[in-house]
C-alpha cells in the first residue's frame, strides 16, 4: 500500500526511508548552537516484477538493468537494480458454488498439482481454498510432496463460493511474506455466491497498492458452456430408460448405443429454470471480465481454456512465467508523496537489448493515510 503520514511515508510497493541527522553534544560553553532540525532525506524506490524470455520463449538468464527502461505514464526511467530470487507463490483454489457444472473437485486438484510440479524447487509455495469460507490449506513450504499431499486429501467442497473472503486473505497472507517475488495464482471463476461485487472491485484496488503479481486459471468460458447447454436441453421431462443398466451392457454394440442415449426434450421452457441459469451466466461473464482486469492490471497472466485438458497443460505456462521473473527497482521521477490519494500511474517496462523480451505492466495505485 502507497500511504502517506505526517513527516514520514510508507509505501506498499515499496518505500526506503533513509533518515540523515547529526546530534551535535552540546555543552554549557558559550558556542553557537545549530537550532536547524535534522534534514529528512526521502528516497523513494518502486519494485515490480519483470519477465524476461528470447524470442523462442526461453527464460533469458542474465539480464542486466541496463537492458531496460522503465516507463511511467510516459516519463523514461533507468532501473536502479535488477535482481533474481525464488518466487513466494499462494495458490488459491475454488472449491465451492451452487452452480458449478465443469469446476470438480478433482478437476482444481489436477490444474494445481500440475501447477506445483511446474515450478522450480526453491520456490516457496502455500495452499488457500475456499467454498463457505476461506482457510489457508498448507503454510509456506518448499517441499512439493507436502504440497501435493494436502492437495490430495485435504481438499473439501462447499455450497457456497466466497471469492471475495477468499481475496481479501489472500492479500494479507501474502503481505506478510517477506519475499519480494510474490506471486499469487487464482484457480476460480471469479464468482461470489453473495454478489459483492463492490467490495471485490476495492479487493483489486487494494491488490493494485501492492507488488503481487496476480495470474488466473478461470473457469468461466468452461461454465458459460456448460450453461448454454442446459438451457437447451435440462427442465424438459426426461424419458427414463426402462431398461436395466446391466441388461443395456448386455445388448449388441449398436442397440446399446442407442439405449445409453439420453432422453432429452427439444427446447427448456422451465421459465424460473432459465432465469437462474440466465443470471448465473451472466456471473459468469462478469467475474470473467474482473479477472482478466485484475491480471492485466498486477502484471499476471490470463488463462482462459476451451477445455479441461487445455486449463491443466496451462499451468505449467503459468509456472514458466512466475519463474522467469526478475525484481526490477527505479526511482520514480514525480514523487509518490507529491501524488493524490487515490492516484492510478501506470508502469510498463521495456527491451533496449536486441533479441530480449521483457513482459510488465502494472498499475500502481496511490494510497494516503490522514494525517
């Protein structure tokens, strides 16, 4: 967080504060006695996360701070420093909703096992899930088989899905971290059983006075598919075959195909259905616009699937990325303490190095405290 007090500035992206004084003893002679108060020297230093690949996608291992430039609402900037450090990674798995068609269980299970597996061995790593409530699953730790072992059988469904709970101890888990890579990973659809969208609006503004990168695995094109296709067809009466399972199992090939068929009307005419289903969609197509604003605005990677398979192969892009980070420090040219409260600057960080490509940009937004 970006705050400002009375003679002294804290800033959550971050903020050096390097005090210079002198006390001079004094002594009962008559001398001339320096009544100035002590100079207060602020230096104000922005970290942010910057990937760094070739143009075959590769991690690029040595990057020096004069391969970038730094750009803040369009004012040039030189890094100060460019550092590597193993991340601190908090995944975040749904494992509630009401509604959920393609988000199983086992389903998030695999996408973060594959996720864990993917990243490097002095990465730290730790577990949030939440359904009707949000609990921390597994505490910082480098060992993947613990990790993996919570995964497998700590892991518990719920009715409810308190994504905004969820984002909110998501944050301070991770603000406590003292790991300046801190990477946090959404495995959800971005929906709120309670409908809070205002307080998940401020959840990312308070995310956005930090440096957390934020990276999504969503659900919600899966789900809207998932919708469409009930409308379509569930509400309607089915027609129950008459027919025993093992006796069906029995049957030539052909027979047994058509038997296994579901019996299904043409059109879903339940109105009270559709309405659900029509306003879950629409949850859907809203938390799926909120992630993807909240990624593009923490310098994180979206991932949308077209299926189950694609979301879990995924996550080993989403791995790949968080490992190929560098923290990058500058100075910003327009002092943070001189900005509103509230004030959004937007940083984007450049390649001057032929065959580098660098991927950041985030918004950093400004928070006062009163004085």
């Amino acid at each position: 967080m970006i705050k400002r007090q009375t003679g002294l500035f804290v800033f959550a992206i971050t903020a050096i504060l390097v005090f210079a004084a002198s006390a001079l003893a004094q002594k009962p002679i008559p001398t001339p006695v320096d009544d100035d108060p002590p100079e207060t020297v602020f230096v104000e230093e922005i970290k942010l996360n910057v990937s760094a690949f070739d143009r075959f996608g590769e991690f690029v291992p040595k990057v020096e701070k004069e391969d970038l430039v730094v750009i803040e609402d369009g004012r040039l900037h030189q890094p100060d420093s460019i550092r590597r450090i193993p991340a601190s990674v908090l995944i975040v798995l749904d494992t509630g909703g009401e509604m959920r068609r393609v988000k199983t269980l086992n389903q998030t299970r695999m996408v973060a096992i594959k996720l864990v597996s993917s990243l490097t061995e002095e990465d730290s790593i730790a577990i949030l899930e939440y359904a009707d409530k949000p609990r921390i699953l597994k505490e910082w730790t480098s060992d993947k088989t613990q990790v993996r072992q919570a995964l497998e059988n700590q892991l518990g469904f719920g009715v409810r899905s308190l994504f905004v709970d969820a984002l909110k101890l998501a944050t301070e888990f991770l603000q406590k971290s003292d790991n300046e890579n801190r990477h946090l990973v959404l495995i959800t659809d971005g929906t709120d059983s309670l409908d809070r969208t205002g307080q998940r609006e401020e959840e990312m503004r308070r995310l956005m006075t930090t440096n957390i990168n934020v990276h999504v695995l969503s659900y919600t094109g899966l789900e809207a598919s998932a919708i469409v296709a009930k409308t379509k067809t569930a509400g309607v009466p089915a027609h129950p075959n008459p027919l025993p399972s093992e006796v069906i199992e029995g049957l030539p090939e052909a027979l047994r195909t058509v038997n296994k068929a579901p019996k299904f009307g043409a059109i879903n005419t339940d109105k009270k259905f559709l309405r659900v289903m029509k306003k879950r969609e629409q949850d859907l197509v809203e938390g799926g616009k909120f992630l993807l604003e909240l990624s593009e605005n923490t310098s994180g990677m979206y991932i949308l699937p077209d299926s189950t398979d694609e979301m879990i192969d995924k996550a080993r892009l989403i791995a790949n990325i968080i490992d190929s980070n560098y923290v990058v420090t500058y100075t910003p040219s327009r002092p943070l303490r001189e900005s509103r409260d509230g004030e959004i600057r937007t940083v984007e960080v450049s390649s001057r190095r032929t065959g580098l490509n660098v991927a950041a940009r985030r918004k950093i937004i400004v928070r006062n405290e009163p004085k």
